[in-house]
C-alpha cells in the first residue's frame, strides 16, 4: 500500500513536472491559407491538370474548360486589333506629313486629315479593348492556382458541368500551418505577439512550442473566448490539441 501511494505520488510529480505553467488554450491546426476555387462562368469542363494530394505553384492552371468559341473570338479580335493598327499608322504618317505642309495646303484639306487621323486613333484604342476583353472572357475559363498550395479536395471530372461561381472545383491548402488557440477572454491583456505558445497533441507532453503571430482584438459574446494563432509547420489541418501560452 505505502508502495502504491509512493509511486502515485512520484507520477504525479512527474506529470505536473511535464506540464507547463502559463495561460491555457487548446487550438485546432489550420492552413494559414484555405480556397475553395470556382470559376466566374459556367461551362463544361474539358480538362484537368491536377490532383488531390499535387503541389501547385501560384498561377499553375488546375482546369479548362470548353473555350473554342471564346478562342476564336480571340483570334479575330487580334486580326481586327492588326489591321486597325495599320490603318492608323498609314492615316498618322499622312497627317505628320500633312502637318508639316499646312501653310501651302487648303485648310478644309488639313483638318479632313486630321479628322480622319484622330477616327483612326479611337479605331485603335477601342480594338485595343475588345483584344483586352476578348482574352479577360477566355482567361475565366482557365481554373489557376491563386497561392501555392496544396490539392486538399477535388470535386469535378472532365465532362461535368459547372455553375458560374458556385461549382467548387477544387479546394487548395497552403503547405504553411498555423494553431488558432481558444482561451479566456480575461487573458488578452497579458499575450503579446512573439509569445511562446507550448503545446502538446496528447495532452501529456508539452514539449512543441510556436510564437504567437496574430491576436484577435474581439471576443465571442456567447463563449468569452478570445482567439490568437501560433505558426507552425508539419501539423495536418484539423488535428486539435491544447498548450499554456507563456504570456505576463
């Protein structure tokens, strides 16, 4: 009996020995960035270049979809973009030319060309903008990675059909990973940013440790709970825990 009281006793001291003191919060591990992708238009979906688990850098494209029309509608802005711009080079070297001349030329003569020099320039610019929202409307069709990151979740296959800005394609993770803590309320005033933030996954061995990056400076009226986030790396979405803040 005295043994078993002895080595209670000893646990005891070895398990608060292992706990550290500090402010107490448990957390959940998060991506610091987390996407659900959609496409602004709908369409078909004609193919894919990626799959769940792939890492993808920023720009990468993840999907296509049916774009012939919107190809060529490219095709001819571009061709109607040329010809224009070559239209009003010739109409700008023959007003230059014109300018030059006008005290020995008539002066209905000079302002025709210069008319029809400043209608070739509007000419310009608006082909100018139809090739700009020609290639904007094509660009929609092409699903890009906005960050680098992660294929958490894919939710489409070739064929399927999606919604304009509903549809979610995909669901893309950042390889980064931060704790977003839980604690009370009352506490705010004595964490800082930079604080260390001990943890442990088993509740029982405290022996990781993050520095606070963000403090959320409001408080859920229902719970008092207050939010920070510690950085961390390695940790999969999802996994909860809880830890001391080594705050004043």
């Amino acid at each position: 009996m005295i043994r078993t009281l002895a080595f209670l006793g000893l646990f005891g001291i070895l398990l608060h020995a292992q706990t550290p003191t500090g402010i107490y919060a448990t957390f959940e591990v998060q991506a610091v960035q987390d996407a659900s992708l959609t496409l602004p238009i709908a369409g078909v979906v004609k193919a894919l270049y990626a799959e769940v688990g792939d890492h993808k850098k920023k720009g990468e494209i993840l999907l296509e979809l049916r774009n012939e029309e919107q190809k060529e509608r490219v095709a001819m802005a571009k061709a109607e973009l040329e010809m224009t711009r070559q239209q009003y080079l010739f109409s700008k070297a023959q007003f230059e030319r014109y300018e030059r001349s006008q005290s020995v030329i008539e002066k209905n003569t000079f302002e025709r060309i210069a008319f029809e020099y400043k209608s070739k320039e509007e000419e310009l610019k608006r082909a100018q903008k139809s090739l700009a929202y020609a290639n904007e409307i094509l660009d929609q069709t092409i699903l890009r990675a906005p960050f680098e990151g992660i294929i958490a979740q894919k939710s489409v296959e070739v064929g399927d059909g999606i919604s304009a800005n509903s549809t979610k394609a995909f669901r893309l993770i950042s390889p980064k990973r931060k704790l977003l803590l839980l604690l009370d309320s009352k506490h705010l005033g004595r964490i800082a940013l930079g604080d260390s933030f001990v943890y442990s996954l088993d509740g029982v061995n405290y022996n990781q440790s993050a520095p606070l990056i963000k403090i959320y400076p409001t408080v859920d009226p229902k719970t008092r709970k207050a939010q920070a986030e510690a950085l961390i790396e390695g940790l999969e979405p999802g996994i909860f825990g809880d830890g001391y803040i080594k705050g004043r």
